[in-house]
C-alpha cells in the first residue's frame, strides 16, 4: 500500500511539473501572440500612413497608380523581411517627375523672391525719393523764412528814427585805426 502511495505522489509530482512546463509554454506562446498583434496593429499604421502620404502625391502626380504599386511592394517587402527593393523603370520615371514637380516649384519660388525684391527696392527708392524732395522743400521754406525774416528786420530798422550804423568794410579806410569806420 506504501508503495503505490509512493507511486501515485511521484505521479502527481511529475503531472505538477509537466503541468507547469505546459503552463510555461502556454505563457510564452501568449507572448508571442501578443507580439504578433503588436507588430500587425503597428504594420496596419504604417499602411495607413502610407496610404495618406498617397493620397497627397495624387495632386502631384500623373500616376499614382503606380506610386500605389510601388507602395504595396515596399510594404510587401518589409513584411517579408526585406528591407531593400528593386527600382523598375515606372518607379524611374515617377521618381523623375517628382524631380520635374520639385525643380519647377524652386524655380517657381526663386522667380517669386526676385519679384518681392524688386517691388521692395522700387519702394525704398521711392521713399528716398520722397525724402529727398522733402528736404529739399524743407530747404526753400527755410530759406524763404530766413529772407522774410531779414527783409522784415532792414524795413523795421528803415523805419525807426534812429539811423542805421552799418560797419563799412567795402571801402578802404582812411584811418591807421584797426577799428571799421562807421557812417
């Protein structure tokens, strides 16, 4: 009776160890499943990226149909495991075009930052124009004040009772004195 007590424990013991080797194995492979979601839910992300990015080249591209073409074998590629892919002819003259849309829009661009220029120096040369007339405006109203102002003082003084004494200096004096003759 001992002995198949002992038996039985050793049975149980062992069916304890294969069940919890079973449980190991059933953790792992859980594991695995929920990396494999992972990967799957961030593939469709990466699918939906690109498809978005398609659908914004199909306003500057003639043919998406072969950028689409060219997507799913990238993406087919890199659920293979390939990481490198084979550029065809289409994918040449896509890839060209891209280059055509590219060059135009730079020079597109550049002929936009010429004109800007242009217009910005036509107006600073207009204001310095402006400017210049001002001052010069400015200078002839100053002159014409100064002469108004002069001409008011000679009549006011004309005017007064008191003669004007003028130093004399376009004549030569007649005197040794170093001081200019008044009249």
């Amino acid at each position: 009776m001992k002995t198949e007590l002992r038996v039985s424990t050793t049975k149980i013991v062992d069916l304890n160890k294969d069940v919890e080797n079973l449980n190991g194995q059933l953790k792992d492979k859980e594991a695995v499943v929920e990396s494999e979601k992972k990967k799957h839910i961030n593939l469709e992300r990466k699918w939906n990226d690109i498809l978005l990015n398609l659908e914004d080249c199909k306003v500057v591209l003639e043919e998406p149909r072969q950028l689409k073409v060219k997507v799913q074998a990238m993406i087919g590629h890199f659920i293979n495991g390939h990481n490198k892919f084979k550029i065809h002819e289409d994918d040449r003259k896509v890839n060209e075009r891209l280059i055509d849309v590219i060059k135009e829009q730079n020079q597109r661009s550049i002929r936009i930052a010429n004109h800007q220029r242009r217009e910005r120096e036509q107006l600073e040369t207009a204001s310095f124009n402006t400017k210049v007339k001002d001052e010069k405006i400015k200078g002839e109203l100053v002159r014409q004040v100064i002469n108004h102002k002069t001409e008011n003082f000679a009549l006011r003084k004309a005017l007064s009772s008191r003669p004007i004494r003028t130093p004399v200096t376009s004549r030569p004096s007649t005197t040794n004195s170093k001081r200019p003759a008044f009249r």
